[in-house]
C-alpha cells in the first residue's frame, strides 16, 4: 500500500517540484491549497487536494489524518511586515505540527526552512525562519523530525530569481558592496530529491540540517559571469555601494505599501545580501542517505534560461 505525505506550499515553486518528485517516487501525495489546483501544476501525479489554509484547523486535520509523512514546504518569502512574516513561518508551523501531533500516528515531519536562519537579527524573515524551526524542536519527542535548511533555490518556474536574470538581459549586473561575499546555491530539483531521500531514510535525520549544491559557496562575479555567458550578453557590472542600495529598497517598499503590493526588495533583504556568508556547511543529508546533486551552476541556469525563454519570461 502506497505511502501517504501530506505536502504544504505545494502549489509553491518548491512545493510543486516537491510534490512531483515524491509523486513519481511512489508516495500519495495529498496537498493544502485554496483552491483546486490547475491540472498544469501537477500534470504527470495524481494528488489528494484539501480545500483550506493552515489557519482552517479542519482542513489541517483532514490534510495530516492518516499521513506517514508531513512535509511543510508553505511559507513567506517576502511580506508587509513582521507579523505577516511570524503568522506564516512561525505560527503556521506550529498549527501544523499540533495537528499532527493531535492525529496520534507521529508522522515523520520534513521542516523547509531556509539558511536564513542562521542568522535571524539580519531580517524579518530569517527570524520568522528561525522561530518557524523552534515550533517544532520544542516539542522534540512528540515527532519524529528533521530540518532542511536549504540556501538560495533556483530553477524552471522561479519569479523570484527571474529579476536577476532579466537586470542580465537588459545588460546590468548589480554587485553587492560586499565583494568577497559568497552563497551557495541549490537548484530545485535537486531540493525535492533531498526531500524525498529524508523521508525515505530508514529513521528520521534528527536535527537541522544544510544542503547545498556541493560547490562550497559562489561570488557574485562568478554568478553573473555563468549567467551572462547562457544569456548571450555581457553586462556591465555596477558596484552598488550599500547605503544607495539600502535607500533604493526604502523606496521600493514604501511604493509597494502604497500600491498595496508586497515587496521583495526591502531593507531586510538588503542586510541579507549585506552579509558576507551564506555558505553552506553540513554533509549530513549526504552521509545519511547517499543523495547527491545533480545540477551544478553551469547545467542549472542553462536549464533555467532555456524554461524562463520558452515560457516568455525572458
């Protein structure tokens, strides 16, 4: 009998190569989600659609009941303030891990939470991140869980990452005044095969857990340079001192708030690409599991480019 996983978020960029991936491994797959999800999203698995939010405490116990494995993959990346931030990453974790604790089979409980929250003073969001993971660490014993902090996540589908592709095209490559700054990268595909290797481990991988592409860590020229060369361009490169970045994402966020959009570049986002280390550094996943990436930098943004221009983003 196939096993059940409850997924979160799945209609997501992550959540939807998450719920494909596991799909095609074998796995039940049923997902929270406002609405019906378009058959597009999902063309090649079946799933079992909960109508609800995680606020709908009817819908969340109908989505756990009986479920081997939960994977929480919803949450903000970007929001209009601290409390949205905290009611999705934290409070949202919480309703779904006393759910689950409350349906009495102990699924075993995935945890997408974000290298962010490494440092949770730099953001909003890395702090939501971090008190999302101390929702369910503190109740250690009642789940069996593990924690996936995964870094930056790219590929087919991503809008978020599609700015800086675009800035690319149009023959701009904004550098970060922080020079000697390095981050690792993940291409999503690879991220759902991690997930899916987790909870196909013979016991859950206690603690919390950083993956990343296996490169150790790019530069920003580095990026760009990888970027441009699949882009066909050569972009000038523009030094963004941090005081002219930070006021352009001042701006930026007073015009959204005006417009009653949510921005993506904030001040927050800003002191997040101020720091210099977002290098990821634990081999436990791969020690545990055997998974590997598969999608260095070269392959993965050639991939991306190729969807973004075949979808007419680019």
């Amino acid at each position: 009998m196939a096993r059940t996983v409850a997924v979160t978020g799945a209609t997501g960029f992550i959540g939807s190569h998450v719920v494909g991936q596991l799909g095609r491994a074998g796995w039940r797959v049923r997902i929270l989600t406002r609405r019906v999800p378009a058959n597009a999203a999902f063309a090649d698995v079946a799933v079992d659609a909960v109508i609800g939010t995680l606020e709908d405490a009817h819908a969340v116990a109908r989505l756990v009941r009986g479920a081997d494995a939960i994977v929480h993959a919803a949450g903000r990346i970007k929001a209009r303030s601290h409390a949205e931030f905290f009611a999705a990453n934290a409070t949202g974790t919480r309703l779904l891990v006393e759910a689950a604790i409350a349906g009495g089979n102990r699924p075993r409980f995935v945890l997408l939470s974000s290298i962010a929250a490494r440092q949770p003073q730099v953001s909003d969001y890395a702090a939501s991140k971090l008190a999302g993971e101390a929702e369910l660490t503190r109740l250690d014993g009642e789940l069996p869980w593990s924690i996936l902090r995964p870094p930056a996540v790219y590929g087919p589908g991503d809008r978020e990452t599609l700015a800086f592709f675009r800035a690319l095209r149009l023959g701009l490559a904004m550098l970060p005044p922080v020079r000697d700054a390095r981050l690792s990268l993940l291409h999503v595909g690879d991220l759902a095969a991690a997930i899916a290797a987790v909870l196909d481990a013979p016991s859950a991988l206690p603690g919390v857990l950083e993956i990343d592409d296996g490169h150790g860590g790019y530069g920003w020229d580095e990026m760009i340079g990888i970027a441009a060369r699949h882009l066909g361009v050569r972009p000038l490169r523009l030094p963004i001192p941090g005081p002219v970045l930070m006021g352009v994402a001042h701006l930026n966020e007073a015009f959204h708030r005006a417009t009653g959009d949510v921005a993506m570049l904030t001040p927050g986002k800003v002191r997040e690409m101020l720091h210099a280390d977002w290098t990821s550094r634990d081999g436990a996943v791969t020690a545990a599991t055997g998974w590997r990436p598969q999608v260095d930098l070269d392959k993965g943004f050639a991939e991306t480019v190729a969807w973004y221009r075949r979808n007419h983003w680019l």
